[in-house]
C-alpha cells in the first residue's frame, strides 16, 4: 500500500473515533459547534467594538460638507448628461419623422 493512501486510511479511522467519541459522550457536535461558533462571534463583535473611535465634532462637520458637495456635483453632472440624451433622443426621433 503506498504511503499517501495509508495516511487516507489513518485519517478517517480517527475522524471516525472523534465522532463516536463525540456521540458517546452525549453532546451533539452540531449543536456544540452553534454554540460555540456564537460565543466566539459575539467575543470578536465585542472586540472589534472596543476599536472603535467616535469622530470628533470637526470630522464630522468636514465629512459632512464633502458628501453634501459630492451630491450636489453628481446631480449637476446627471442632470446635464440626462438633458444630452434627452435632446439627443429627440432629435433623432425628429429626423426619422416620428415626432412632427
């Protein structure tokens, strides 16, 4: 037997006593594994939280001013694009006699 299927077969004779292990001793490995996997999220919530720094009046007040002028720019540009098309539309439809 070569080596690579030996240590296939040795593998799954000991994830198959980790699992009668697991069923012998009564707890369901799901189950278990819903707990932990919440405990450990809510452990990793809690420290990401504690990194958090609130912005200070200034940050907020100059963020602020940039999205403000960032959407106004954006409407402005749309606007002026949107009325292109629009003429550009119109005119076609003109010239191939649809609008009269």
């Amino acid at each position: 037997m070569p080596v690579a299927e030996k240590s296939a077969e040795k593998k799954k004779r000991i994830m198959a006593k980790a699992a009668i292990t697991n069923i012998e001793q009564g707890v369901p490995n799901r189950a278990l594994s819903v707990f932990t996997k919440s405990r450990d999220f809510l452990r990793d919530v809690r420290s990401e939280m504690r990194k958090v720094v609130t912005p200070s009046w200034k940050e907020v007040q100059s963020t602020t001013t940039v999205v403000i002028v960032a959407v106004f720019a954006f409407a402005g540009f749309f606007w002026v694009v949107d009325a292109v098309l629009g003429n550009a539309v119109k005119y076609i439809y003109t010239w191939m006699g649809a609008l009269q």
